[in-house]
C-alpha cells in the first residue's frame, strides 16, 4: 500500500477508486509506482551517463502503458528548458506520434516553468511525483519558492489532478540523488558525485 496526497475537491479515477473527499488515501497501485520507478532508474542514468545535471527523470503513459521516460539535461544541451518533464514529454511525441499521454511521472515536484509546460500538453489528466521540491532547497540545489504545486492546483491554476505518492524505497532513492548532487545557484553549474552515489545505492540501483 501507498500513501498519496492530491488536491483537493477533484475526483480521480484510479483503478476504479473514486478519490473525492480526502487530501490523502491509501491506495495500492502497481501502476503508478511503475512508472516512477521508471522515472528514479531514468534519472539514475543521467546521473551516470553525464552528472552535469540535478538528477532528475520523468516517465510518461497512456492509459497504464509507459510511452517514454527521459532525464534532465538542461546543462548537457545547454537549453534552459530542458528539465526531465520536457525531455519525456518531447521524447514521447517522438517515439509515439499518435500519442495522447494521460499521465507524468517525475523523481521530483515539477518546478513553476514545468508545470506551465506540462499544462500545454492538454492530453496530460495526472501529474504524480515522489518528493517535494523544498527536498532540493533544502539541500541548496534550487532556490527556494514560496508555495508548492498544490497550491498552484488549489487556486485552480493547473489543468490536471497532482498526486504526491509516497514510497519509501523510492524516496529514498530520490534523496539520495539530491545528497550526492552539488550546484551552483549562480551558474548553474551542477555536479554529482558519482562514487558517493554508487556505494550509496541499493545494489539493484546500480548501474
Ligand atoms: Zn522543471
């Protein structure tokens, strides 16, 4: 079983759970932790393959099928917008052209210019994540913000449902990317320390 938080005052349909009432229920779904699961080993493999970026991975899917997962890149491509949401969502429309993904999966709280760009993706009905972004603040790796997603999505700003899904092994996993991952909030200049990392991973997370 997990535990979720999402806004408020919407109904989400998942796997036949109507979840109206309650800012937080236990729910059991395989699908969800799969496609963050999906997201956490993405940007397990940024952080191998180039650790100049925050660690970040996001997974797309259409109605419980995963489309496409990517990791950010920003400084690798040196393009601003390149944060794990819209590498996915990019990588999605590439690979599937006929795509409608329903749902986003990402490591972290999608930050303010992610939202914005998932938003302009109307097929996108959920938006699930595994740690809050005040995770990377605190460890000075974003700056902080005032107010979270759900905020955003309480206001009514925000065109689809926000789930935070609470997994211990997969919060784990994502703190640890954070811890071994060092930025420059002036220059941006990001590194991971990958050695740290890899003895610090649970083996099955190596790579
Ligand atoms: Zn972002």
């Amino acid at each position: 079983m997990h535990t979720i938080r999402h806004t408020p005052g919407r109904t989400i349909h998942l796997y036949g759970n109507a979840l109206t009432e309650h800012k937080t229920h236990s729910i059991n779904d395989e699908h969800l932790h799969d496609l963050l699961l999906e997201a956490t080993k993405t940007a397990i493999e940024g952080a191998y393959g180039f650790g100049v970026d925050v660690p970040v991975g996001a997974a797309t899917s259409e109605n419980g099928r995963i489309l496409a997962a990517d990791y950010a890149k920003d400084n690798l491509i040196g393009d601003e917008r390149a944060h794990a949401e819209y590498m996915a969502l990019q990588k999605t429309h590439e690979l599937h052209h006929n795509a409608s993904p329903d749902t986003i999966g990402v490591t972290l709280e999608p930050c303010f210019n992610c939202q914005k760009y998932i938003s302009d993706n109307p097929s996108i009905q959920l938006v699930t994540f595994v740690l809050p972004i005040a995770q990377a603040s605190l460890r000075n790796i974003v700056r902080k913000k005032n107010g979270d997603i759900f905020q955003k999505s309480e206001q009514g700003e925000l065109p689809f449902t926000v789930v935070q899904f609470e997994d211990a092994q997969l919060a784990k996993i994502g703190g640890l990317l954070l811890d071994f991952t060092k930025r420059d909030l002036e220059t941006k200049e990001t590194t991971v320390d990958l050695l740290g990392l890899h003895r610090a991973l649970p083996a099955e997370f190596r790579l």
